[in-house]
C-alpha cells in the first residue's frame, strides 16, 4: 500500500528517466518533506552511483528513506503499532495520552489528526496513521515544544501598566554603533515587527526648525523626525494590537519642541494619546484600555490636574522652565536627558576633572541645570512623564503614579544586588526603565534577566546586536501571543510578597524538569566544512533567578550535522519557574578557534509543551533555520 502510494506520488516526474539534483529538491517538496539544499545536495552525491549528476526512481527511493523516515521516530511508531505498519485510532489516542500529555484526548481528536497528515487515501479511509503520516504528524508545528497557548494574548491585560514587562528599545534609530554607525528607518520598522512597544528617539535641533533624530555629539547619520513619527504610525500596529511608548530623549529648543508636538499630532492624529482617559484619572489605564493608542514619554510640566485645567486656554507658544537636580559623580549616567557625555570622552574627561576641582576646593558635588518644556509637547505627555530617580524613599514620598524612571544598567545593578526588596517595591509602583552603560559604544548588551528579577518593566535593549540577550529578550516576550506585554508573576505585583530573587524563596512552588535529548534533524552544517558535517554539541542553559542558573552539555557527534542522535538527560529543579527562560544552543565544536554557533532557540519554561517535542533552530541574526531541529522528550513535576 505505501509503495503504490510512493510510486504514484513520483511515477510522473521520472518519465524522462532520471533526474537531477534540482528535481530532486523540488520532488521532496512535492511529497511535504522539508529538506536543507546543502544536506540534499550531499546525500544525492552519497547515491548517485554512477556519478553523473543524475538519479533513478530506485535511487531516489533511497534519498527519500534516509531524510523522511528518521529511525527515532520509526521506534516510537512502533512502540504504539500492533504490526509496525498501521497506527489503529486507538494506538494514536494512547500515544497522546501517554506521550504527548494531551488531557482532553479523544476519538475525535485523533481523527482530526489522521485526516490532517495521512497522505495515503486508503488508510486515512480506514482511520489508521502509516509511518509516512506519523512522521508528518511529529515533523508538523503541533509537536513543537512551544505551547500554542501561548501563541495567543492569554493573559489578563486589564492590570495596569506597571503590572507588565514590556518589550524594550534603546536607541532604536540606530542600527549599528553608537558612535559613527548609520541612523536608519528600519531600526524602528523591525523593532515593531518584533513586537516592541516601547521606541526610543533622540530628538535634536535640526535645519528649517526641523527637529532631527541622532546620537547627539556622535558621527552617527540624522533623521528627520517627521519621518520616524510616519514609519511608527504605519508599522505601530502590524505585530500587537496593544500601547507604544514613544521615549523621547529631548534636546530641542522650545520652537522646535512645539514641532515635534506638531507632528506628533498630525501624523498620529487618533491613535495619539493626548488627554486622560476619564476611568483613569489618578491611576495608571491597562493595555486594554490603551489598545491601538501611541504614548509619549518625555519631560512634564505639573500634574494631570495642572494640564486638564490649561486645556482650552490659549497657551500656544508658552515655555516654562524648571530646575532638575543632576548627580555627576557616579559611574553611568543614570538619566536619559543627559546622554550627550556618554559616547563622548573628552566630555567625560573633562567632567572628571571639574569634579576632582571641586573636591579639591571643598565645593558641592551637585550642579543645577534648568530645563526648558514646550507646554505643547508637555500636554502630550500622559501617563508616562519621565522623572528623574533619585532615591527609593524620594520616590516612595513624592513620585507620582504616572512618573516612570530610567536608570543606567550600572546603578540599576548595584541597586538589585543592595536594595532589591526596595527596587521590587518600587516598580510594584511605578514604571522603571533600564538602558545600557555609556562604554557600550558597540551597541553591545546587558543581561536582561537580572532587571526582569525584580520587576522592572521596560528593559532597553540594542535590538541591531545579536546574541545571548536579544535571545532571552526575543524568548521572554513570545509568550502571550507576542503581543510586547507579559504579565509579571504575582510576587512582583503583590505588596504583601517578600520576594527577594537573591535569597532563597518563601513560598515557591518549584518544578523538577527533566528533557532527554534525543537527535537533531538536519542541523546547519559548520561553515569551514565543504559537505554537510559538523562536530555537535548541544548546550542547554536555563535563566532565572541566581539559584535556578544551570547549563548542561552534551557530548560531541563527530561528523554528523544531518542526524546525531545523542539521547542523553538532563534534570533541572527550578524554584522560580515564573521567571525562567531555557535556551537551547547548537554548536559545532572546535578546539583551535572556539566553538562556532550554529543556532538556537530560547523560550520560557512555563510555555514548554510535555511530550516528544521539536525545537526549531534560529540563526544569530533572528532567522528561521528550520528544517533545523532538535528532538527530545520533555517533562516536569510541581
């Protein structure tokens, strides 16, 4: 039955005789086997036996074999089938309700998954699954180790904002360094792609009372403000239904402030957030509550009360002025209006050597600037005016519930590891923003995991840079549908919790996970070898909470990218599941130059599925690599 229905499927295309390999590529397409061009192009070579550059049907048949019939599932088909040959409906609700730990399995279901992935009529007509369908079942995205539940906006978004980490960019208008690299459109398209919600832009007097957007005081290239605000008015919406934040860091003058009120009203029209929803008058509104509406974040003059009482009065063209005490004696800077010294070190040079004068001369340590406001840009400014973070207690006595702060990764740092009971309760509170040091001039990037501990809801990410963070920050916020908003845990959001992420749990309720890591499939081949071979090793890393840390490796399959089978188990117990991150890490190893990625996949612990699982691969860059996958089996006790 399942040759008949093979030679049905290729009869055709070997009427001509035989085949070569771009035929061949297309031919397992025909037949839904996905494949890997460089693994096809080898394993066509292995046998093609008279090596001309063309194959037989039989020849074919053997290619076939080897890419779709992966021997570690042919071993769990077995198990389950009373004749190796044919799954009964009954053998796949088993295996469901064994394996898979699917609760609510029955009948029906079971059905549903033949008549979806049995490619052989006489056997779908029977309600009985092949081999070639059990395959396509295991090889689809309903055995991916990521929940489909958490595809969807599952979480209540009806909590305030504080209440939700929030997908995070830092300088987002660049896409390179922070010194002399390109400032570019397309860092705020793709943030927004991503799903993130919170932009950040660096608004600077510009030509023709045009206001411009660059690194200040850097080599990097200018845009005009008027086009990011149109880039975010088309793509705002594309990836999430729910609130951006725009971040201003503000240089301008008041006339060219009042532009950049200008604009930001005509361009944004009704999606703009401009006065105080009448539900939410002295408390933060839900992303719900904020759906398809664009914030801006930037310095305010008075209160809500202050800016609801001057609407209607004709204040056109009014400049007010405030004096902002600025700490200049730490490591970073730890507020956003003053990056100008960051990236720039005859600046930092020289205000080293102002300090060292005044200590000398015994003077005071602080210097007082004032701060011009546009009261048309300040009246744009809702529920997230930016203010400066001094203390936990100055917050605690005089910040306001619509006062959010940002803090530099250094003085975020130390603050965690001093006060972190306090720094929890603070962001219980109130939204706090975290960005990168000065030094990363590189646009390089912090942990985000060690901010996301203790509740703080914007972490500020580079999100041009590659690597470890980008892969905790792309993980962290696939959950809840991708929608840039994931409700924090209970103990980050409730006064009465305790919780301290660097000491051991009160109350947790922790998890004993165990993954057997069974094969990979079609991995991506090392870059120095001239076929599809690569030396793998597999690094499983968890994220959390100090104490939940953990990396585990597997040996090395020696030559071996298309199916090294390992089968080895790793056990993590987790107290802090809520906040958990796994990343799963393909590596070709070398001994001389180190080892070389070949691709990951990064994503909450409490959005993994049990059962036999796939694990698709990405590139450094964010790219699908599939094929490219692992195998395992997965499960966990709480």
């Amino acid at each position: 039955m399942e040759n008949k229905w093979f030679l049905s499927m290729i009869r055709d295309d070997f009427r001509g005789g035989k085949i070569n390999l771009e035929k061949t590529q297309k031919l397992l397409g025909k037949l839904n086997i996905r494949c890997n061009y460089i693994h096809v192009k080898s394993i066509f070579k292995d046998n093609d036996r008279l090596k001309q550059g063309k194959i037989t049907i039989e020849e074919f048949r053997s290619i076939y074999r080897i890419i779709a019939h992966r021997e570690e599932v042919t071993e769990i088909f077995n198990t389950y089938s009373e004749n190796r040959k044919i799954l009964l409906e009954k053998n796949l609700v088993q295996f469901l309700t064994q394996e898979q730990y699917s609760v609510e399995m029955t009948k029906t279901i079971a059905s549903e998954i033949i008549e979806k992935y049995e490619p052989i009529e006489e056997v779908k007509q029977a309600h009985q699954m092949s081999l070639e369908g059990f395959t396509r079942y295991m090889d689809s995205s309903e055995c991916l180790l990521f929940d489909n539940k958490c595809e969807r906006t599952y979480q209540n978004m009806n909590h305030p904002l504080n209440d939700y980490f929030i997908s995070s960019s830092h300088n987002t208008y660049l896409i390179s360094d922070q010194l002399v690299g390109p400032s570019d459109i397309w860092g705020y398209v793709s943030a927004l792609v991503k799903g993130c919600r919170c932009l950040e832009i660096d608004c600077w007097d510009g030509s023709q009372n045009e206001p411009v957007v660059y690194h200040g005081y850097t080599l990097t290239s200018k845009l005009l403000f008027k086009t990011v605000i149109q880039a975010i008015r088309k793509y705002a919406f594309i990836t999430s239904d729910y609130p951006v934040v725009l971040s201003l860091e503000n240089h301008c003058s008041p006339s060219q402030q009042e532009v950049i009120a200008h604009n930001l009203q005509s361009i944004l029209g009704e999606t703009l957030l401009s006065d105080v929803l009448d539900e939410f008058l002295d408390k933060l509104p839900s992303p719900e509550a904020l759906k398809f509406k664009i914030l801006v974040r930037n310095k305010k003059i008075g209160t809500l009360k202050e800016t609801r009482e001057r609407k209607g009065t004709d204040k056109h063209g009014q400049i007010e002025e405030y004096e902002e005490v600025e700490e200049t004696d730490q490591e970073d800077e730890d507020d956003d209006e003053v990056k100008e010294s960051e990236t720039e070190d005859i600046l930092k040079d020289n205000q080293e050597k102002e300090m060292e004068s005044k200590r000398v001369a015994g003077l005071p340590l602080f210097k007082k600037k004032r701060v011009k406001v546009a009261v048309a840009l300040s009246d744009l400014v809702i529920y997230t005016k930016a203010e400066k973070f001094r203390s936990f207690q100055h917050s605690r006595l005089h910040q306001q519930f619509n006062e959010s702060n940002s803090i530099g990764e250094s003085k975020a740092r130390k603050l965690s590891k001093l006060q972190a009971q306090e720094f929890i309760l603070h962001t219980r509170k109130f939204i706090t923003r975290i960005y990168p040091k000065a030094t990363r001039t590189d646009s390089s990037n912090f942990n985000p995991q060690e901010f996301w501990n203790i509740g703080c809801q914007m972490v500020a990410l580079n999100f041009q840079t590659p690597g470890l963070p980008m892969d905790l920050q792309t993980g962290k916020f696939l959950d809840n549908g991708g929608s840039g908003y994931v409700l924090k845990p209970d103990f980050l959001r409730d006064n009465k919790s305790k919780f301290n992420p660097n000491k051991a749990p009160i109350d947790s309720n922790p998890i004993t996970l165990t993954i057997r890591l069974i094969s990979g499939i079609q991995l991506p081949p090392s870059h120095h070898s001239s076929s599809n071979k690569a030396d793998v090793i597999v690094i499983i890393e968890l994220f959390g909470v100090p104490n939940d840390q953990a990396k585990h490796q597997t040996r090395v399959i020696k030559k071996n990218a298309f199916s090294p089978r390992w089968n080895e188990t790793f056990t993590f117990i987790i107290q802090v599941p809520e906040l958990a991150l796994i990343r799963f890490v393909v590596e070709n190893q070398s001994l001389i130059a180190g080892n070389e990625f070949l691709g990951q996949y990064t994503l909450p612990v409490l959005c993994m599925n049990k059962g036999y699982r796939r694990v698709p691969l990405f590139s450094k860059m964010g790219e699908s690599l599939e094929p490219a996958s692992l195998f395992l089996y997965v499960w966990y006790v709480r």
